[in-house]
C-alpha cells in the first residue's frame, strides 16, 4: 500500500509490525524512495481505502531510531504463516492472528 504526504508518494509499507502478543499494530515497514526502510508508528498514520496518508513526513523514523518499538515487536512476514486473514481496526487491534 502506498505511502502519501499530499498526495506525493513517499514509499510503499512491505510490512507491518504487531505486538508480540499478536494483538495491535505497532506501525509500518516503509520502504521509501530513496531505497531506504523506514517506521511508521501506527497511530500517525491515516488509513485510506488505496493509501496510507501522513500530515508530516518528519513522522518517519530511521530504522535505528525505534529500537523501542523493534525490541517490543514481530513483524506480520516473521510469523511465517500463521496470520490468516488479517484485519486491523483503526484503533489497531488486530484479528486474525494465532499468537505463538
């Protein structure tokens, strides 16, 4: 799903991170323009049908920014099967997901 900032496309998300738990959406794997992996904490972010939207882009963190975020994380490709079918609330609750 794309990334935009007034309507400028600043990346794409390639995954998202959830609690260990399994049950909330911590933020977003960005991969922007410039090649580089970027997080995007969940609760900046406004959810559109075709597009995530941000008011600024300066709520993109640098991936060694948010070692608070990693340390409490997994990530939806490291669950390695185990999500169905996923569905986040805009509250970023999660369903559908076995937690280990």
């Amino acid at each position: 799903m794309p990334l935009r900032f007034r309507g400028i496309e600043l990346g794409r998300s390639v995954d998202l991170l959830v609690a260990r738990d399994a049950t909330r959406a911590l933020g977003f794997d960005i991969l922007c323009g410039d090649h580089a992996h970027r997080f995007l904490p969940f609760a900046v972010a406004n959810l559109k049908d075709d597009a995530i939207e941000i008011e600024s882009p300066l709520v993109l963190l640098d991936f060694g920014e948010f070692g608070f975020y990693r340390e409490q994380a997994t990530t939806l490709s490291e669950l390695n099967g185990e999500a169905g079918e996923v569905v986040v609330e805009r509250d970023g609750s999660i369903k559908g997901i076995t937690p280990r």
